[in-house]
C-alpha cells in the first residue's frame, strides 16, 4: 500500500496530482511552437502545484514553501478549481497532432487528470470528508513533520512558521466539516473513533513524546549545539502553544459536534447523491468504464478462485480441520509469531535483502534510489496496515517501508514474505524508484500516482515471489494466497457496502470467513473502505489488467516474448491508467521484430 506522507486531507490529494503536473522535460522540442505551448503549460502547472499545496511540495523535496500550509478556505477552493477548469481548456487547445509521441501521451495524462478533478467538483459534500480511519487531516501534520528536513537552523525556522500556520489551518478543516454536515455529509461513527483515537496518540502530556516533535530530534549537526538546544525549546512552545491548542479544538468539535451526526454505517448509497459520487469513484480508482456491480461480480469470481488454491494448501500440509480452524491454527500457534516488534522489524529487513540480489532476473534495469524499512508511528494504532512512502523526485530522501511493530502478535511469519514484495521490491519501492528517474519523461509523470497502476503493480509483484526464491514452504505459499484472497475480497465488500447495501457487519463476516484475516486487522480495514470509498478495488483491478497484458504478450511473441524487456515496458511509462497502459503494451508487442 503506497502512502504519501504529505496527506493533510484525501481531497487535497486529488487536487495536489491535478495542480502539481508540470516541469519541462529535458527532451522537450522547442523548435515546435505546439511542443512550446505543452510544457510551458506543465511548469506553470508544476509551480502553482507547489504554491497551492505546499505539503506535496514539501515530500517531492521542494523546500520553498516549507513555511506554510495550504488555504482551504471556501475562497482558495473556488479559486484552485477555476483553475483546474482553466488548466484543462488550455490543454484542449493544444494541437495533438503538432507533437511527438511523448508528448501526446503526456498531454493525454494532463487532460485526463484535470477531468478527473472537474468532475469531482459537483460532489461538494463528499469533498469535506477529509477524516480517516488509517490517515486524514487528523493525523496529516505529523506525517509532514517526518517528510520536513531540519537539517540547518533556516528549515528549523521554516518548520516553526508552518507550526505557526496550523491554528488557522484547523479552522478552516472545521469550518469544512461543518459545511459537510449542513448538506448531509458526515463520515460515519467508526471512521472517527480512529481519527479521534489517532489524536490522543499525538497528543502526549509531555510534548517531546509526541510524534510531532520528531523533527526537532534530528536537528542537524551543524547547528551549533547551544543553538539547538533553543531550536527544541521553541518547538516545544510551538507545540504547547500554538499545535496541541488546536489539536485539541478540532477534537472536542468531532466528538461534541460532528461524531453525534454522524451515521453508524456510512455506505456512500445512504448520503444524499452517493450512489453518483461511488460510481464515480470507481471509474477514478480503476481507471476503467466498471460499474460497482460488474466489479462486485469480479470479485466473486476471484474469490471463488482462490478458496480453491488455499484448500490444496490445507490438504498439503495434512491438517485434519475445515478451513476455519485452519485460519484459527495458523494465527494461534506461537511458532508462528515473532516475540516482538524488534524481531519483526528485522525479519521484514531480512526479507527484503533476501530479494534485492534476485532482481536482474526480472528486470533489465533497476533504479538506484535506496530504501528502508522502518517502524510506522505508534498513534497509528495497532490495526494499521503497513504502508510505503517513494523517495523524493530530486533524489534527497529514500524509500520507506512502514511496517506496524505494535501488531507483531497480529503479523504471522508465513504471511511477511508476500507483504514485503508488494511494499517493497519488486512492489511499491522498484516501481516509484523507477518512475522517479525517468528523466526524459515531465516530472508530472515522474511523480503521479494512478491507484489502478500503483497497487495493481505491488499486487502482481507479489506473484513474482516465486521467481524470486520466495515461497519455498506451504505455510509462505499461503500466506501469499491468503494476500491475493484480501485484495479480492475487497471487491465484494466495498461495493457491497458502498453500492448493494451492505452492513458494515456483513462487510467485516464476509472478510473474516474469506481471508481467516486476524479480527483487529479486519476491523481497521473495513473502517477504511468506509473512509475510502472504491480505493480497495484498484488492487485487484491492476493486477488483473497486468497478468491479462502479459498473456496477450506472450501469447503474441512465443519465443520472442522477454520477461525483462516486458517489465521495462510497464515500468517505463511512469504511472498511467490501465486503458493507456494497454495501448502502449500493444504498440510495444507489435515493434517487436519478427
């Protein structure tokens, strides 16, 4: 699961990928006005991008704007979406057949984004809810401060402006929420219990064991050390003064004002225009014309699929029990558990070292950027699923891996195999590592993220475990099943909840007797397709469409057919979404010689 860091609320997001596309590729022809005219356009872009939503800025490591914090006030969100509009009737000037290849798949991408973003515009309602049950506004300011460098005493001060910034930044989410709630908007019970518990966690009694304050204790070293032993103790009033007040006030305004409106099962079908907004939401995450009931019904499939698979499993390793006390075995016995956080960490480091010599067999070329594994915040709670955040676009920072050592008695040996491929390499880490130096490509499309591409691609990295000298036991062979058997499922419950009307109850029994998923874990997951709406069924969907273009390849070549060459392919076009994918696969197939 691919998480950026910079996620104040989910909606900025989606305007931050619409805004922030833009920066002037190397290759640019200037010699063609129509070329001129497109990457003007994507810097422009690029740099109101930056100005509009400097968090994002901040993660893909432009510290212009590290003193600030976004305005989403009514006005400065009327104003970013005028331009959206404006953005895109530019783009639809530009004469497609004056540019090269490159180019009219860049401007493809462009147009495409900033329609996505229009359309979203009508959802006034559904734009507000900026809580979540994994990440949201609540918990956006501490993961900012992990991405904010401190390394000189100027980024100190840059930090404490934005701390300075964050009052009046709570406001207007408030002022927001509120809006949301006067047109029958408001995210339902379960979702804010985390976002209220996720508060309580930063919010320690002594400022410096927050997670917050995290940025002051890795000031660089060559700040004199008088000077920053004054640094800390001004981001220690910043907190007390200016963050916790407001912290504080946002929480007594979810738990008096908004938590008591708020529905206790939240399926988008029972808010006013819903069923619209998770049509709409599906295309978005799929990035392909599926209704919710033709997704719900490829989950099925899937799941029937792969209940199979997992009983041959059970019949191989000779247990006597039905499936369900197969589940209860493999999360009961000790054997199976490491005896602490500390251990897991360092079995998920072990695993990923493990892969990393075994990569040229299945790629033709492999980034350079690092990665890390490294443990997650704990107010993020023990039901959090692991996540991963891509290095920076100017190559500053590495990869991380986030893995929850507060859930080790939650997290079976035989299932880390599978969950590291997919966050780290050849998942998450080998495609965004990849993607970023790309740079003959703009940097929108070094830096954009299609959920369909994104988590399609981890989810078939997993399958590529195999190859990888992953999987050697039964035990590992189901834990990857039992991974691919979650990201089906979530087809049948998020549109069952979202779409067929679902209980959340229903949602969660439908988990458990499917994936045998430990209960806590469930239970924050379901919670998060709440908070989500259609993101749970990029992941399926991706890794679908991939092992479908796979096939056509192979199918198509015989013996010709590199699995090297065909990685490249899909890696080497930065994100894109999956109808585009398959177009520049095709074209890949047929320039292949004979």
């Amino acid at each position: 699961m691919a998480y950026l860091p910079s996620r104040i609320h989910r909606h900025t997001l989606a305007t931050v990928l619409s805004l922030a596309l833009g920066g002037l590729g190397p290759n640019a022809s200037w010699a063609n006005p129509a070329a001129q005219n497109l990457h003007a356009l994507f810097d422009e872009a690029w740099e109101q991008g930056a100005r509009q939503a400097p968090e994002w800025a901040t993660v893909r490591g432009d510290h212009r704007f590290n003193d600030r914090l976004s305005d989403r006030s009514p006005a400065a969100i009327a104003a970013q979406d005028a331009y959206a509009r404006e953005l895109l009737k530019r783009a639809q000037a530009i004469d497609v057949a004056a540019l090269d290849e490159r180019d009219r798949v860049s401007l493809q991408i462009f147009i495409d984004r900033q329609q996505g973003e229009i359309e979203f515009q009508a959802f006034e309602g559904y734009r507000t809810l900026s809580l979540g049950s994994l990440w949201g506004f609540q918990s956006g300011l501490a993961n900012l401060m992990r991405a904010t460098p401190t390394a000189s005493e100027a980024q100190v001060r840059q930090l404490l402006a934005r701390l300075a910034a964050y009052p009046l930044r709570v406001d207007q989410e408030i002022e927001s929420l509120r809006r949301g709630m006067a047109l029958g908007w408001v995210s339902p019970q379960p979702v804010l219990a985390r976002a209220l518990a996720q508060l309580d966690g930063q919010l320690s009694e002594d400022v410096t064991r927050s997670p917050l304050f995290e940025p002051f204790d890795k000031l660089g070293s060559g700040i004199a050390e008088a000077q920053r032993d004054a640094l800390r103790q001004q981001g220690r009033q910043a907190l007390q003064q200016q963050v916790y007040p407001a912290m504080q006030r946002l929480r007594r305004f979810i738990k008096e004002e908004y938590l008591p409106k708020a529905p206790a099962a939240g399926g988008l079908g029972r808010y006013p225009g819903g069923a619209q907004v998770y049509a709409a939401l599906v295309r978005r995450n799929t990035t392909l014309d599926l209704s919710p009931q033709q997704v719900h019904d490829i989950g099925l499939r899937q799941v029937e699929r792969l209940r199979a698979e997992m009983e041959a499993v059970r019949r191989e390793v000779g247990f006597a029990g039905d499936r369900q006390q197969f589940f209860k075995y493999l999360y009961s016995e000790p054997k199976f558990f490491h005896p602490n956080g500390e251990a897991l960490l360092a079995a998920y480091r072990e695993i990923s070292k493990r892969i990393d010599p075994e990569l040229p067999r299945l790629f033709a070329e492999l980034p350079r950027a690092p990665y890390g594994v490294r443990a997650m915040p704990a107010h993020m709670g023990e039901g959090a699923a692991e996540n991963y955040n891509g290095p920076s676009l100017d190559g500053s920072t590495p990869g991380w891996f986030n893995a929850n050592v507060l859930a080790y008695k939650r997290r079976p040996i035989w299932a880390l195999e599978t969950l590291v491929a997919h966050e780290t390499v050849p998942g998450h880490h080998l495609q965004n590592a990849r993607q970023r130096e790309l740079g003959e490509l703009p940097a929108f499309r070094r830096s954009s993220f299609y959920t369909a591409y994104g988590e399609g691609w981890a989810l078939y990295a997993e399958t590529l475990g195999k190859d990888l000298g992953l999987y050697r036991d039964p035990y590992s062979r189901f834990g990857h099943l039992q991974a691919q058997m979650f990201r089906a499922a979530r087809l049948v419950v998020d549109t069952g909840m979202h779409a067929l009307g679902w209980s959340r109850e229903r949602a969660l029994a439908y988990m458990l007797e499917e994936t045998g998923q430990d209960p806590v874990f469930m239970n924050a997951e379901v919670d998060r397709y709440l908070a989500q709406p259609g993101q749970a069924l990029a992941y399926m969907t991706g890794q679908l469409k991939i092992l479908e273009l796979r096939e056509l390849a192979q199918a198509q070549l015989g013996a010709r057919f590199d699995l090297r060459r065909f990685h490249m392919v899909l890696l080497d076009q930065g994100q894109l979404p999956l109808g585009l994918l398959e177009q520049r696969v095709r074209a890949w197939i047929a320039a292949q010689p004979g």
